[in-house]
C-alpha cells in the first residue's frame, strides 16, 4: 500500500498540489470539503513554517559543527600522540648511537702492546720477589 502511494505521488504529483486559493467571505458555501483556515491563522501556520525551516537548519548546523569539533579534537590527539611518540623514539634512537659510539671508542682506542704488558708483569714479580727477599733477610738478620 505504502509503495502505491509513493509511486502514485512520484507519477502524479501535480494532483497533490492544490489549486489557487479561492476567497471566500462568512456564510458562502466553500467550493470544496476541507479545512478553511482564517487569514490570520494561515499567517501564523505560514510563519511558523518558516521558522521551522531555519530552525531546521540551525539544527543541522549545530550537528554539523559538533561532529566536525569531535573529529577535529580526535585528529588533534592523533597528531599530539604521534608527535609525542616521534621525539621519544628520536631520543631513544640519540641515546642508543650515542652509546654505541662510545662503545666504538672503547673498542678501538690504542692499547699497551701485550708484549709491552708481558714484560711489565715480569718485571713487577721479580721486582715483588727481590723485594721480599730483601725484606726477609733483613728481618733474619736482626
């Protein structure tokens, strides 16, 4: 039923309009049944249509603007997020070649020749051993 209406209002919707308004004074028979509003009540429906109307607007751009601040304020923490992420990373990636560069200096600075520290060893316990012997003959000898 409801799609013969619809499709009868697409096919025919010139039936659906009524025809010029037809003044009438009191106690004239109406040309047609229906509903005979007063001027000033026709005024009013007419104004408050109207208003309706900008009303409907102002409510659809109240919507608008709202749902476009809550997307505007959920990109806004998206990009505060990521740009917190990115200097957190950008320090721990600073930290992390700094070490390693450190690490490197370590690794590559000139060191004593192990035959240099072989022979400091030998001469340190030979240096030790006289020395305690020196030590113990003089305290046999007292």
């Amino acid at each position: 039923m409801c799609a013969w209406i619809c499709a009868f209002l697409i096919f025919y919707p010139t039936i659906s309009y009524a025809d010029d308004p037809i003044p009438i004074k009191a106690g004239e028979p109406a040309p047609f049944d229906g509903v005979i509003l007063r001027t000033e009540d026709a005024a009013t429906l007419l104004v408050t249509l109207e208003q309706q109307t900008a009303r409907c607007e102002a409510n659809i751009n109240l919507a608008v603007s709202t749902a476009l601040a809550a997307k505007q304020l959920e990109l806004d923490t998206c990009n505060s997020n990521f740009q917190i992420r990115t200097d957190l990373y950008n320090t721990q990636l600073t930290g992390y070649q700094e070490y390693s560069a450190f690490l490197e200096d370590r690794i590559t600075k000139p060191r004593l020749p192990p035959e240099l520290v072989l022979v400091i060893g030998i001469l340190t316990g030979v240096g030790i051993t006289i020395g305690a012997g020196v030590a113990m003959n003089q305290a046999a000898g007292q």
